[in-house]
C-alpha cells in the first residue's frame, strides 16, 4: 500500500458561539489515496466544513484543529497564509458549488485561467496562454479560442463548471476537492462533468474528495463513501456496497429516495437518534481505513 | 379541472424576443396530479408562472374550472382556486413576518372568518404544532419553511396547487416528509396538483400522468407506469430517464 496523499486524524472545527461552542466537525480521521472519495451527509452535517478545513479556509473565529493533517507526510495544519497559498490551488484545488459565484463576472475566462496558472507556475505569459488553451481543450470545450475572451455570463452552467475544472487542474494538484460540483447541472450535462473528472483522476492519479448530498450518484461514480451524520462519520464503506449499508442513518437516507423501479405508497421517513451522535463508527473491514486505490 | 392549449409565452421583444414557450398542450383532470420535467431553460416553470399570472406575455388558452383566463388580470374567484408553492422556502417567506401574520394575512386577503381558528388548523394540516405559530422564518428549518408556504398556499382553499420545485431545495430525508405531506393533503382535500420538478423519481412518485418538456416545447405526454419502465416514445425522454439513473461510466 502506498502513502497517502491525504491524511487526517480527529479532525475538529469549532465556531464560537453566544450559546457556547459549537462543533460543526467532531473528530473525524480518514487516508485519501490515490482514489475518488465520496464523502455524503444532509445540510449542516459539516462535510462542506471538513473540505474547507482542510484547504484553510476556515476564518477566524472558528477554530481547526487536529491530531494530523498531513499533506504528502507534511503537517499542513495552521499553515500560516502565506505558505497555504502556496499549497491551495497549486497542490490542493476545489472546485465549488455553483460555478457563477466562483468566476470573476468582469474579467474574461481566459484571463483568469491564465491568472490562476501564474500564481503557481513560474512562466511567461504565452506558455500560460498555451496552458489555458489546453485545459480547455482537456475538458472538452470545444472553440477554446472564443471561450478565452468570453465573459462568465456568456457560457452556460455546464460550461462554466467544466472551466473552473480546467482552472482548477492547470497547476496539476495533487487532490482535488470538489464540493457538489454537478448539484446546479442538468442531468445531461452532469454526466459529461463526471465523466471529465473521472477521466482525469485516472489519467493523472489525483486523489478525489467528492463532497455530495446524493447517495445513488456517490455509489455509482465514487470508490469509497464517508457518511458523515452531525459532524462525525458514522460509517465508512466501498460505494458499491453503499446499498448494503448498516448504520441506521445510512439505510434511512436510502430508504428515503423515491424510485421509479420501486414504487411506494408512502416513503419512510427518517427517524433520528441521538445514539447516532455518539455512537461507534462503522466500516466493513478494517482496511477500509487505509486507500483502497483505484 | 386545467386545459392548457396551444400556449405561448415569450420574454422581451423582436428581435430579441425569446420564446420560452411554444404551442403547449396539455390537460389535467378533477384529482389528478400532473407533472412537468425537463432541463432548465425548458419552459416547465414558465408555465406554472403563466398560469398563477405572473408572466403576462402569453397567448393561446388556458382553462381553469372550464373558464378561460385573462391574459395579465386574475380575478379573486382564481386565487381562491389555484394557489402556489414556490421552490425555495428560504426566499417565498417575508423574513420579519411570523407565520401567523403570513397566514392570518392571507386568509384576510380570502376574505376567511374565523381566522384565528383557521391558523390553528392550518398549522395541524400541515403537521407544524400551535407552538410553531409565532416563529419568524429564520427560526424555522427548510423543511418546516416549506410546510408554512403549504399552510399559505392552503389556507385559500384551493382545488388546484401549483408546485414549483417543492422539494429541491431540501435534504432527501426531509423531501420525504414533504411528499408525504403532499400526497397526504391530496387525498384529504381533493387536490389537483400541477408539479414542476427536475427530478424524475420525485415526479414518478407523485404523479399520474407527465409531460416532458424542452426547448420549450412539448415533447411527450406519457403515463407513469411508462416513465417507471422506461418506455418514452421519444428519444429525448429516453435520453432524460437513461441520464436520470445516475452514473454509469463510459465504456
């Protein structure tokens, strides 16, 4: 087994509050290899946090702190600004949820890719140009030359998921960190994201953290699923068992999607307990711990 | 209880008019509940809103109770038969309004008696406790927002419920406690329900009959039972059912 990309023990995020502390992430520990890991929970359940802990973009004054956060065998916990710019977008990238707040409205596409690629790679502006030209191309857009000089609000909402994509993996990270990056696409055109992203986690061996509200999606595209309930994961398991999940909060989400080859008279609902707050963690093997690889 | 025939609708003016809509046709009966699926940009929305009369640039018919509608006015006998439920319940609920004032407002506006009784009842209509009665908005959670718009929506009375998206904007487990809720009030009260969503299991849960929408047009009415098997008639519906199943990657 190789050495992880990504390793994390007892992660913690803590927001003060006026009512006191208040936990969002509570102790989580999990390896990312190079694989693609799902990591699924309702609203408020703090998967989000997790990967924006992770990234340091945690702000003050919330709190994250951990028993490792290891980066390549290199603790990335605190870093202070200067160095985490360094490691974020260069070594780490994130791709968010909704690609109109997260490209510049006023400057053109190309421009910003360009921008991004010579914060982490030291190269004249031509070679950058030629660069973004070719991420494009890498994400199937297919009149790059046009698209450079477009603005954000001139592409569609798949369009602009595929260039943040491209934004993203032009300084080739290691991991890529992608919070719901297909929950405001079409169906269709979901399909063709996942599909790009697939593509390049196994051509580059770049470790996934696929942040996800959507169980069936997560089984069919991830390898191995985090279930994360009230700031803990409560189960670890490899997605294409996610069917066969155990933990009650797992088996509720399940159970609680309408289907059209199993039609219902009434969907069960979710009965919460507080035991899943506290309770043990489930995972089928012991080595579900460390990256099962792809 | 709903004809829509031959409708167009179409935003701004020549030449850069576009038509969101074109030569739709669809009819839901007495009871039923119909659905309206495509992609974003197909129009499903466009019609609920050309419908409760919040677009006015439309032409073609649209028959409520076999009484055609105005093009831009809806008179007070409409809203006390078609109310609405809008997709997000962070953004369709006035932040300094408590439910009561929502509720005790609306049935004001219909002209209601006995409006403090009505609340009550309201509330236990759509499972929120009397203790839910003076809570603003922000003490509420997504799912329960969207029982108060349920609540609003109801306290007209109407027969026909245009859903706009009810469900899309919460968890899956609190989706269930909604539909549930839906299919619940639809069997009580006798409902008709007019249902837009993106979702083709939600849509294949709770509707009879669907239309499948894009580009605007009408593509394909078809039965549920069909939807379930897979049996589009079109190639479009079949693409849509194939990308709905999730992800299968390419070989």
């Amino acid at each position: 087994m190789t050495e992880p990309l990504l390793s994390v023990r007892d992660l913690r995020v803590t927001f003060p509050t006026r009512q006191g502390e208040f936990q969002a992430v509570r102790g989580i520990s999990f390896d990312l290899g190079r694989e693609r890991l799902g990591v699924v929970g309702e609203s408020g359940s703090g998967k989000s946090m997790t990967g924006r802990a992770i990234l340091g973009l945690v702000r003050p004054p919330g709190r994250v702190e951990a028993e490792r956060l290891d980066l390549g065998g290199k603790s990335i916990l605190n870093l202070p600004d200067r160095q985490m710019r360094k490691i974020r977008g260069g070594r780490i990238s994130m791709v968010m949820q909704d690609p109109k707040f997260s490209l510049n409205p006023v400057m053109p596409i190309g421009q910003q890719i360009i921008e991004a690629y010579r914060l982490h790679a030291d190269v004249p502006r031509n070679r950058a140009r030629q660069k973004a030209l070719e991420m494009l191309e890498a994400v199937q857009i297919r009149d790059p030359e046009r698209v450079m000089n477009a603005y954000p609000h001139e592409v569609s909402g798949g369009m602009g998921q595929r260039i943040m994509i491209a934004m993203m993996l032009a300084p080739d990270p290691q991991i890529l960190i992608a919070d719901e990056p297909t929950s405001a696409l079409d169906v269709s055109v979901r399909t063709e994201v996942l599909n790009i992203m697939d593509g390049l986690v196994r051509d580059r061996g770049m470790g996934l953290i696929f942040i996800s509200h959507d169980l069936n999606l997560v089984a069919q595209f991830c390898d191995r699923v985090l279930i994360m309930y009230a700031g803990r994961v409560v189960e670890t398991l490899p997605a294409r068992d996610l069917h066969q999940a155990r933990h009650p909060y797992t088996r509720g989400l399940l159970d609680s999607l309408p289907r059209l080859d199993a039609p219902v008279d009434r969907l069960p609902v979710l009965q919460r307990q507080d035991s899943w707050r506290e309770g043990d963690v489930l995972s089928p093997r012991a080595d579900t711990e460390l990256p099962g690889g792809l | 209880m709903l004809t829509v025939q031959d409708l167009d609708v179409w935003f701004g003016h020549a030449p850069d008019r576009v038509d969101a809509v074109k030569g739709a046709e669809f009819r839901v009966a007495q009871g039923e509940s119909f659905g309206l699926v495509g992609e974003s940009g197909s129009g499903k929305s466009t019609i609920l809103r050309a419908i409760a009369g919040l677009i006015p640039s439309w032409s073609g018919q649209i028959k409520v109770d076999g009484k055609p509608l105005a093009t831009d006015r809806r008179d007070r006998a409409f809203f006390k038969t078609v109310q609405m439920v809008f997709q997000d319940p962070y953004a369709s609920l006035h932040p300094r309004h408590s439910v009561d004032a929502v509720l005790a407002e609306t049935l004001r506006l219909q002209g209601m008696d006995r409006i403090d009784q009505r609340i009550a009842q309201l509330l236990d209509d759509v499972g929120l406790g009397r203790g839910f009665r003076f809570r603003y908005p922000h003490q509420l959670s997504g799912g329960q927002r969207q029982r108060v718009a349920i609540a609003r929506a109801l306290a007209a009375e109407p027969r026909l419920l245009l859903l706009d998206e009810p469900t899309s904007a919460l968890d899956v487990s609190v989706q269930a406690e909604i539909l549930n809720l839906l299919a619940d009030l639809r069997s009580e009260h006798g409902l008709t329900y007019l249902m837009v969503s993106h979702d083709l299991s939600v849509v294949g849960h709770m509707c009879d009959r669907l239309a499948v929408m894009q580009h605007g047009r009408i593509v394909e009415v078809m039965e549920v039972d069909d939807l379930r098997a897979g049996r589009g008639q079109q190639n479009y519906t079949r693409q849509l059912i194939a990308a709905s199943a999730g992800y299968s990657a390419p070989a």
